[in-house]
C-alpha cells in the first residue's frame, strides 16, 4: 500500500467531490482504496488517499487523466451521432447494460476515459435517471456536451497534470466552460456588474480543470443532498484513529450529509442563476452547519 496528501479547502465544494474524484479513480486503476480528510491543523486542511501497490495513488490518478483519451458511450439503436455532441461516440453492442435510457440529445450521454483502450473510468451522473439529483450545475439539454466539457478540461493540463501532485487543486488555465463545481472560476452578471461575456478578448476567465474532471468523477458513486434548486448540503469524514483511512463507502455516505460515529462536518453550499433562471447554475457561497 502507498499513499499520499494534498491540500483542500472544505469550503470549496468542487475540490471536496473532487477528493472523491481521487478515491474512485485510485480505486479503479490500483485497488483497495482508503481515504480521509484531516483538518486538524486548522490553517492546512489535507485529504490522504491511500490504495494498493507501490506507486504515488495521487501521481497515478494524474498519470491517467494525462494519458486518457475520451468518448461518449451510447446505447445499442441510439439517435445520437458524432456530429452533434463535439466528441466521438461509440454505441455499444446490442445487449450491452446502459445506466439509463437513451437521452433526447448526446448531451448527457455518458463520457468514458480509457488510456490504451484499459482501465476505463466512466463519467455519468449528469443522465442518472434514478431518484437521485444529478448535480447537473452546467445547462443546455441540447448544446455542450458533457463528454465535451470533460475532454476540454484534460486538454488543458495534460502537459502538466503529473506535475501538480502535490498541489492539484491549484492547477489553472484560461477556461470557456466546466461544469461549474469549482467556484473560484463563476460569477453573476449582476453582482459583479459586468458580464465577461461582453468584453470578448478583454477579459479570461481562469478555472481550475483538475478540479472540475474529478469532481465530475468523484460524483459517479455519491451526492450532495439536495434541499431545494438552490440550495445543497454536503460533509466531509475523518477516522476516529489519528491517521486512519476509511473505505469509500463512507466517504460517500458522508458527502450525502449522513451522520457517521466519526468527526465530521457539513457544510451548506447555496447556488444562484449566472444567466437565465432554470437553465445553469453556479455556486455563490458556503457556509459550515454548526455542530449539534
């Protein structure tokens, strides 16, 4: 077993789904993956992923997503084509399981990261058709593709990805669009009294590409709990045992706001509209639920 830290801020929703985001890929690509968050040292927050063999869980996790190549995946007999989602588009066979039924537009298919046609981590929560929200912050049914959206934020930090292990979080770049989890990049119009959109070249918006890949990943087996559109609670665990690790069970029960016998804290993540109301939405604060 090997494992690392880095940093994280809890009041950054993004980069807390995107802890997750390491605990599902470590637990894919290596196996027997641990993790917990440890915010004892009040000024340097850090998250410790720990999963099998020898290597760096954090460094392998980037090495993948540096390699990966991405597709949308679609269902046996589906309408969707190549030409409008912006990414390619690989139906499966007939009989092949889909996680929900065939979408209207190739929006919401699913995006599949492989390197060398292995180890594939599949991207999905924006079409889960179950009870469950699907955090899906980004609009336009019909417009970007989410397979899109992910393959633009790899194409950003390929060449450096390996190189931020320690600090992946804080990796940025000039960026049109994400999914809207890391708040550092969002804005709205009204409250900041311009709109970038209007000053064409004038104005960059810099995001945080690792951050928005691997929340979107981090998300594929857990949720924040939903109070209203606007309105989410999400927490964060550690081990009762100084240093101790836990499964990723746990952890994603945790992101659901469940009170597990560990110390914990949630935290309220309140979303508001950067455009026209129902369509996108971006988070506009956080705050920490005080303890019972």
């Amino acid at each position: 077993m090997a494992q690392a830290d880095i940093p994280v801020d809890l009041f950054n929703p993004g980069q807390v789904f995107a802890c997750l985001g390491f605990l599902e890929a470590a637990e894919v690509l290596l196996g027997d993956a641990e993790g917990g968050f440890d915010w004892r040292d009040g000024a340097a927050t850090r998250f410790t992923l720990r999963a099998a063999g020898d290597a760096d869980p954090v460094a392998a996790v980037l090495a993948f997503l540096a390699d990966a190549e991405i597709r949308a995946v679609a269902p046996a007999g589906s309408r969707q084509t190549t030409e409008n989602s912006k990414v390619q588009i690989v139906a499966l066979d007939d009989g092949a399981p889909f996680p929900f039924p065939d979408p209207p537009s190739p929006a919401t298919l699913p995006a599949v990261l492989t390197v060398e046609g292995r180890s594939a981590i599949v991207i999905d929560h924006w079409g889960d058709a179950t009870q469950r929200d699907t955090v899906k912050f980004w609009g336009g049914s019909s417009g970007y593709s989410g397979a899109a959206r992910a393959r633009d934020c790899l194409d950003l930090v390929k060449v450096r990805a390996v190189a931020a292990n320690h600090a992946p979080f804080a990796l940025s770049a000039p960026q049109t669009s994400s999914f809207r989890f890391d708040w550092r990049r969002d804005y709205i119009p009204l409250e900041v009294g311009f709109s970038p959109n209007k000053h064409g070249k004038r104005v960059t918006m810099v995001g945080f590409p690792l951050v928005e890949i691997l929340a979107a990943i981090g998300l594929s087996n857990a949720r924040p709990d939903r109070i209203d559109k606007l309105q989410y609670r999400y927490g964060v665990v550690q081990s009762a045992d100084a240093g101790g690790l836990l499964p990723p069970m746990l952890l994603r029960a945790a992101l659901g706001g469940a009170k597990l016998p560990f110390p914990h804290r949630i935290f309220w993540m309140q979303l508001g509209w950067p455009a026209q109301e129902n369509q996108e939405r971006c988070i506009v604060n956080v705050v920490e639920e005080p303890q019972a």
